[in-house]
C-alpha cells in the first residue's frame, strides 16, 4: 500500500524510518540508515518538515530530525509506516546475506554461504560492506582484514568515491587506518588520511540501535582513540581488530 500512496523510494525509506522505527539524526545518519544519497534525505526531510511530519531540533551545530507525534494523523501515519514491507526491504536479508558471502570470498572468515553469479567490483561491495558494517559488529570487526588483503587489488580512488556516495566516507576513514595500523601498511594510512575531514562535530555511535544511557556511557568510556578521531562512538576495543586480524591475516 505504501508504495502505492508514496512515490518515490527514497521518501518511503525516510517515512518508514522516523516513522516506523522512530529513529532520528541529522541528515547524514538518517541516508546512511535509509541507505539513499545525501542530497536525496536532504530534500525528504525538508519536504517532511514542511508538510508538519517531521520536527526540527537544534543540538550543537547540528540539525537533528524526528517523527512530528503532535500531527493530528499521527496514529494513521504510524500504521501506515508500519505497514508490510515493500518488495525492496524484503530483499534487505538476503541482499545482507549474499554481501557477506561476497565479503567471504575476498578473506573475511565470516562463514558464508558460497555465492553464486558474478560478483559486483570490489570497491562496490567494500563501500556496501561499510553500511552493513553499522548494522552487524561481525563484518565491522572484519573490515579491516578484507582491506589488507585486497590492497593490491582496490583502486583507493574508486572506493573513495563510492564511500562517499553512501555517506561512508569517515566509515571508510577509519576502517582503512585500522587496516595501515594492523597491518603496517603506508599506502593504506596515507589513503586513510586523504579523507579526513578536521572540522569539528558532534560524535556519533557507529552502530545503529536504540542505545540506553548505560551503553552510551560505556561507549564513551571505551571508545578507542582511532574511533574518536573519525567521530564515532563504539563500545569495541581496538584489540577486538587486533585479534581478528592477527588470527587470519596470515595463511
């Protein structure tokens, strides 16, 4: 029905999002969790502000969004959010699962199903690996392996361009300094460090999901200092990589 009533994929994802699951952020978190471009969250987000759907709020220097639960049709949009999922979301699994065999096949001890037809470019399925990566701690812990070992293969530029294309850009910053650091890889910290954006912002938890004040406090605690210089909250040590990596770096 959803896709019926709403044009547009990019808006359906937004409305299912702030207002199925509730989730607010700024413009960036929520395209990364909708998994469409910057420009094109921008633009629904607006529009939704506009038309009383969303509220605004200002935190810090930022401009968090969320689900207006004052609208007078708060309830209908609610079960009209929640609604059965659309063609596309029910692929999310399998497209999940068929990620991770790809991501098997370049290294990462993941224990995937073997996947059959052509793979997609490889900086393709890294740039997709560092959506998932929010999503799934395993494949986040995994990241940095696949780098190391694909180093000779991946044309930085390209997944630089395709990171960027899906909001994944200090994603990327970070895995590929873990990946130097682990590894004791130059090229791969000097790539790390062409994406380092200095300005200053409000740090982030890595991982998607309603977080407690307990887990936040705890990330806050435990965040390694590589995560915190790209602007992200984790409650995952950097000796969590360390042991992956050492364990299979080597045949």
């Amino acid at each position: 029905m959803l896709k019926y009533l709403v044009k547009g994929s990019a808006k359906r994802r937004l409305l299912r999002l702030v207002w199925g699951q509730d989730a607010s952020g700024n413009v960036s978190e929520l395209a990364r969790l909708a998994r469409i471009a910057f420009s094109a969250a921008y633009r629904e987000l607006d529009a939704m502000r506009q038309a009383g759907l969303a509220c605004v709020e200002r935190v810090g220097a930022e401009l968090v969004y969320r689900a207006n639960h004052e609208h007078p049709d708060a309830g209908l949009l609610r079960r009209l959010a929640t609604s059965a999922e659309e063609g596309g979301q029910q692929a999310a699994p399998e497209h999940d699962a068929l990620l991770r065999a790809w991501l098997a096949d370049l290294g990462a001890p993941l224990g995937a199903a073997t996947a059959h037809g052509p793979r997609p470019p490889l900086e393709e399925v890294v740039a997709s690996a560092l959506s998932l990566a929010h999503r799934d701690s395993t494949v986040a812990r995994v990241l940095p392996l696949v780098l190391w070992r694909q180093r000779d293969e991946l044309d930085l530029e390209r997944l630089r361009r395709e990171a960027t294309r899906c909001n994944e850009g200090p994603a990327l910053g970070y895995f590929l300094e873990l990946a130097g650091r682990l590894g004791g890889d130059p090229r791969l910290l000097a790539a790390s460090l062409r994406l380092r954006d200095r300005r200053r912002r409000r740090p982030r938890e890595f991982f998607a999901g309603s977080h407690g004040p307990r887990a936040v406090a705890a990330m806050r605690r435990n965040t390694p200092k590589e995560a915190r210089r790209w602007g992200f909250l984790m409650n995952m040590a950097t000796d969590s990589f360390r042991a992956t990596f050492e364990k299979f770096a080597r045949p």
